[in-house]
C-alpha cells in the first residue's frame, strides 16, 4: 500500500485492475466533464499498461493509483482511482469515483492521502514540483467542493476555454502549496 485512511488504502494499478478501470471509464456519468468520451476496453487496458509502466520512469513524474475499501477484508473493493502528473512545477490532480462510491466523502479522503503521499516522498522520488493544481469545468460541482473541502484556493474562472464534446466549456483552477501541507 502506497497510503492508508481509515476506510480506504491507496496502491499501485497491476493487470488485474483493467475490469474495474473500464467499469469505471465506459461510464457516460464519469465522462461528463471529462475530455473524452467513455473508454472503450481497448483504451482501458492501454491506459492501465501506462500507469504501470509510469511506475519505473524515476524521478516520478506521473501518478496514478487504484482507491480500494475493504482492505482489511479478503476482498478489497476498487472504488476509484486519484492520481496526477507533474510538469512546470506543478502538481496536477484528478480523481474519479464509481457512481455508488459517490456521496460518501472517500474522494476527499482519497484525494488528502494522495496529496500526503506526495508531501511525504524522498526527495529524488517525484519530479520537484511546488503547486498542486484541480482544473475543471465549472459546472463539475462534485470536482469544485472537493477542492474547497481541501483548502485549495480558486485562482481564475474562465467561460468558453475550449471546445469539449461538441461544446464550448468553461475551467476553473485551484491551487494550494505543497510546502506546509496539513494532513
Ligand atoms: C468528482 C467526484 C469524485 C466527486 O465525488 P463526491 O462523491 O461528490 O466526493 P466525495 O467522495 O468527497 O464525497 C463528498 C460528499 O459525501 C458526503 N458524505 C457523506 N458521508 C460522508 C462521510 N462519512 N465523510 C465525508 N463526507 C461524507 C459529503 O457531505 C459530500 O456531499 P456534498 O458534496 O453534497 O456536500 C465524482 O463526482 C466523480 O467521480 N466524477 C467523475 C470524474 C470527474 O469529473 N473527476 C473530476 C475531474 S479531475
């Protein structure tokens, strides 16, 4: 285990893990605010290939973990994955849950211990960075709470960005510093 809360633990994807990444990334639900459409299992199973193998490129410069309950059970349960990738001194976040993990508080929870984890890493470990950054849309009000639950303060808010899906959208950025973090 990379992290450990009291209800969640926090590890590394293996092979084993393409059928929850897919239930998970072929929802529409889970896409809404997303760039792309719904994976395919294709793409799942490629996208779970890069996590893995974004785990021998040191320093790390990409982050990507499974979040499971249970672990203190037999049978741990996938419920989402946190993750990020570091570039120009930042840390970008993101997160996403199963739609019957929702509402429960195991992002927030999630998403703290991912933060903790980087804050904690030797140095040499993770590529430097000083910023952790949540960029969503604005309408992404799940995405928005969990940073302001966090303590990330809103940086800019901008309509009409880019185009996404068909349509022009907005994005909102958050920011916190890494020095200092209390867990
Ligand atoms: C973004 C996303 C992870 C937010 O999920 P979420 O369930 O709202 O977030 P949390 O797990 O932190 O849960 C928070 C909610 O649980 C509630 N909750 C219930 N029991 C709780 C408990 N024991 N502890 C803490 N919170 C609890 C909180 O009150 C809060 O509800 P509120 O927002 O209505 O106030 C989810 O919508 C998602 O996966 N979306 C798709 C992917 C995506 O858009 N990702 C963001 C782009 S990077």
């Amino acid at each position: 285990m990379l992290a450990t809360t009291p209800r969640l633990s926090l590890r590394e994807f293996t092979a084993n893990d393409v059928d929850s990444f897919y239930a998970l990334e072929s929802n529409p639900a889970n896409a809404r605010y997303q760039t792309w459409e719904p994976r395919t299992r294709q793409q799942s199973s490629k996208l779970v290939d890069e996590a893995i193998n974004s785990i021998l490129i040191q320093p790390r410069r990409v982050i990507e973990l499974v979040v499971e309950t249970g672990c203190e059970t037999e049978t741990p349960r996938f419920i989402g994955r946190v993750g990020c990738m570091i570039a120009d001194n930042i840390a970008n976040l993101w997160f996403s849950f199963l739609p019957a993990a929702q509402g429960k508080g195991y992002a927030t929870e999630a998403v703290r211990a991912l933060i903790t984890f980087l804050h904690d890493a030797p140095a040499g470990n993770l590529v430097a960075f000083e910023t952790l950054q949540i960029e969503c849309d604005p309408r992404n009000t799940g995405s928005r709470r969990i940073a302001e639950r966090l303590g990330f303060q809103k940086i800019s808010e901008e309509l009409n960005v880019y185009k996404c899906k068909g349509e022009l959208v907005g994005s909102v950025v958050y920011e916190t510093g890494i020095q200092g973090w209390l867990k």
